[in-house]
C-alpha cells in the first residue's frame, strides 16, 4: 500500500533481504527484494536501510553498504552483494 511509503525499507536489515528481482526505469535499475516480513520492497542506489545503504543496483545483482557494529573493528562499512540468482555463483 501507498501508505507504507518510505519507512518500509528503512525497517530493513540488510542480512535479511533476499533479491527477487529488478526492474529497469528511466533513472536506472531498481532491485525488488523481500524483506524478513515477506513483503516486496523497491530498492534503488541511494535508498537507506535499517543498517546499510544501497550502493549500486544492476540487472542481476545489488551493492549494500552495511554499517559494521562491532566497536573493535577498523572497518565501519562494508560491501555485501546480493545476487538475483545465488546459485550461480556457488558454481
């Protein structure tokens, strides 16, 4: 619904987030993902999330950069991918 509006996505955990899909607009390429709650969210670079913010989205594949909590480590932010299709890149 409409009125779920932005504060969607910035309830959502980048470890919980699956890719599903992605859509390509005007402006460039969105990511459709679901969220630990089941619902479909549309995501694009520069949206927030609850501890990241997206980075790049392409035809198959998504760039988050997830805050690190963890006091002890240098590093505050890192990548983590997300594929459309996981299994591929098993192989």
């Amino acid at each position: 619904s409409a009125a779920a509006g932005p504060t969607g996505s910035g309830g959502l955990s980048v470890d919980e987030i699956a890719m599903r899909g992605a859509i390509e607009g005007r402006t460039g390429w969105s990511a459709l993902v679901r969220g630990a709650d089941n619902r479909t969210y549309t995501l694009k670079a520069g949206d927030d999330l609850y501890d990241g913010t997206v980075k790049i989205v392409t035809a198959d594949a998504m760039v988050v950069l997830q805050n690190v909590n963890d006091p002890l480590s240098a590093v505050k932010k890192r990548e983590v991918k997300k594929l459309l299709r996981p299994a591929l890149e098993a192989r």
